[in-house]
C-alpha cells in the first residue's frame, strides 16, 4: 500500500476527544497529508472513538463499520480513541474491518515504507501542534487524565492520573490559534483541578485570566462543584462569559457519598444563587446520572425538586452505565430499566419545560453574539455544539461580534434581528 496522500477524521464523543482528533490533524498535515472531502475519498480514515457508556461504545462501533462499508478500496482504516486505550487487542478482534486499532499511547507508522510515512502521535498529544481552526472559536485541553475516584466513571483507568499542561505551552496554543478564533473553550476531565498534579493548586485562576486577555471570550467546561471557588467564579464572571457548566451528577446526599462524590442539592443551591446574585444572567449547565446503584424514590424526588429550584438553563440527564473495573460496578441496588427510563422521562420533561421558560424570558433582550458561521451566532449563555444557537441574519459577517434583539424561540434555539 503507498503511503497515504489525504485523510479524514471522524470524531466521537467529547469535546476533550475533538482537541486530541486536531491535534492528530495537526500532526498528519505536519506529515504532508491534506484533509480529504470526505472519509470515501480519503487515504486514510481514522475513527477517534468514545468510550465513556455503553451508547458510546455502540455508536463507536457502528460508525467504524459505517466508514468501512464508504471508505474506498485501496484506503486504511485506524481505530483509535478511548475504546482503543481501554479495549486494545479486545477491540482488534472484535473489528476485523480496521486495519489498526491503536491507542494514542504508542506511536504507529501508518505509511508502507519501512522508517517514513505519518504516524499516530504518542501519548498525550496536548503540545503538539494543530491546524487553524475552521470557525471562530476553538477548544484547548489544559490536562489529560483524572484524579478523581468517582464510583461509575472508568476514565482514569484508560486515560491515567491528571497530567496538567504548563500555562506557557497552553497560551502558546491559544496565541497560535491567530486572531480569527474569537473564543476560546478550556476543557480538560477536571478542569478546576488544573495544576494541583504539579503542587500549583488554584492555578486554574491565573490561567483563565491569562486566556481572557488574548481573546474576546473565554469559556469553561466541566468544573467540579467543590473546586468552584470565589476565585474562579470571579475569574470567569471577569471574563464577561458567565456561563457555569457544573459537574453535579445528583443531589441526593447518601447517593452521592455511594458516587464517591462531594456534595449536596442545598450546598449547590446555595452556589448558584450567589453566582446568580453576582450575575443575574449567567447561564448553567449541568448532567445528572438516573438510576445509580441504590437511588430510592426519595433520591429521585429530591433531584425533581433541585431541578425545579435551580432553573438551570441547560441539563442533561443519562442512565447508569454499568462499567466494568468502576467502584459500582460491584454494587448492590439496582434500579430496573423500566423504572431508570420512567425517572428519566420526569426529569427530562420538567427540564425543557425549564429550558424552554430560560429562553422565552429573553424576548426582546439585546444580546452580543459571535457569529460562528452564516446566519448562526451564539450569545455567552450557548456553549458550541452542546447548547441552542441564536438564528441571526445572514448578512452578519462570520467571526465577528454582533448586537442582536430577539424576537423568536424555536425549542432551545433563538431568533434575532440586528439591534
């Protein structure tokens, strides 16, 4: 086979996985790889997998056999991601139709000849270089890994301790970026807890401020509520971005002990509404397990009511998945999956009526929104490619900042005329 001239990434999951997915670009590019239209015209199809819960894993698997079946004749397929990290060998077998599964661990050649040809990188791929962004915006992984025990969450074991990146090397990549991205997202398993593996706890502080200083916006995902101090509420309030994505997963006290997890819905509460009194529009997001090892009615009632309560303008609710090697996994309590999807449909019914009263209550607000592509823009309240978008006229010109009114709600997006 000759040594591939063009490729074609197809990213699963999180947004953690589309920074590894560009800096993989980053690296074939550096090669002498272009990016091809299409995976059917490509050389070489590379598939960065999810492999967080089960659904994950499942459409990890279906979109390598759907990539298979268009891929053309002659081109390579390679399997890598966190499926590939945690499964290895297990996964091979399991998909004869890759010609590689490889995690980001190991460096392999992906070309014929026997010392050239571009390879996948070695592990963490966080310094190494990566294309211009192809919006005004982009993502920056600040650390790899996690520190953390939560009871259902297996990251750790394929993905390993936290490995935080120095501040130099990640306003480096901000500053490499170039002035088109208008917005940086800082993301990383435990945002908060950047810099505490190097003895530099709160060094998430000064690194957002650095961050908000070479771009127009800074955004954050993922901050563990117990890390979320004065001193990082007051670094993103600065930024002008109060948008506050908490990791909450439930309220229920003795449940989140079960999760290995700190904290509880009064404690939270309390949270938000001193935010909310700093900054009456800062927006929330949040995610929230159903159906954990042991969950009583009374748990179930209790995370209805702290919906309710927190008006949280974003949420996302997931059943339980059993994973293997985690602290639940061996638990006691399950909760019937007739019973997980009925709690499911309560929670998510309540929160889009939430969502939906968020958004309405801001008809006829003037708000400021980047314009991430033509007749699509986004105020601080939307997160890219997680939240609802705000439909602006197409004559606003893409990457720039525009003050809009609005004048339409359509489910979780937004209608809006120039101001």
């Amino acid at each position: 086979m000759a040594t591939p001239r063009s490729y074609w990434v197809e990213t699963l999951g999180c947004p953690k996985n589309q920074v590894d997915s560009d800096k993989l670009a980053g690296t074939l590019e550096a090669d002498g790889l272009t990016r091809a239209a299409g995976p059917e015209d490509a050389d070489l199809v590379v598939v960065n997998t999810c492999a967080f819960i089960e659904a994950a894993r499942q459409e990890s698997v279906d979109t390598v056999l759907a990539l298979a079946d268009v891929k053309g004749e002659q081109a390579r397929l390679v399997v890598t991601g966190c499926m590939a990290e945690r499964y290895g060998d297990e996964l091979a077998d399991a998909l004869p139709e890759a010609d590689l599964v490889a995690g980001f661990g190991v460096p392999v050649q992906l070309g014929s000849k026997p010392n050239g040809g571009p390879t996948v990188p070695k592990l963490d791929l966080l310094n190494l270089p990566r294309p211009a962004s192809a919006v005004p915006w982009a993502y920056v992984k600040v650390a790899e890994g996690c520190d953390r025990v939560c009871g259902f969450c297996a990251i750790p074991s394929f993905r390993g301790k936290q490995r935080s990146r120095s501040e130099a090397a990640i306003l480096a990549e901000v500053d490499a970026l170039g002035d088109s991205v208008q917005e940086i997202v800082l993301v990383a398993q435990d945002l908060a807890s950047y810099g505490k593996d190097q003895g530099r706890a709160g060094a998430i502080v000064p690194l957002v401020r650095a961050v908000a200083e070479r771009v127009a916006r800074t955004r954050l995902l993922y901050l563990y509520p117990s890390d979320l101090s004065d001193g990082l509420i007051d670094a993103v309030l600065d930024t002008g971005v109060p948008y506050f994505d908490l990791s909450l997963q439930h309220v229920a006290k003795p449940l989140l002990r079960r999760m290995r997890r700190w904290g509880d819905g009064q404690r939270f509460l309390r949270r938000i509404e001193d935010i909310r009194a700093r900054r009456p529009d800062a927006a929330f997001r949040s995610n929230f397990i159903v159906g954990y090892p042991g969950e009583t009615e009374a748990d179930h009632d209790e995370l209805l009511a702290f919906v309710q309560a927190a008006r949280l303008d974003w949420c996302g609710f997931f059943a339980y998945s059993k994973e293997a090697g985690t602290y639940a996994a061996d638990l006691d309590g399950e909760v019937p999956p007739s019973l997980v999807r009925e709690r499911m449909a309560e929670l998510s019914a309540l929160q889009d009526g939430i969502t939906a009263a968020r958004r309405q209550d801001l008809l006829g607000e003037v708000v400021e929104v980047l314009v991430d592509s033509p007749g699509v823009g986004r105020g601080h309240r939307e997160a890219p490619e997680i939240d609802g978008v705000v439909r602006v006229p197409v004559s606003l010109p893409v990457g720039q900042f525009a003050k809009v009114r609005i004048t339409g709600v359509e489910g979780p997006d937004l209608d809006a005329e120039v101001a």
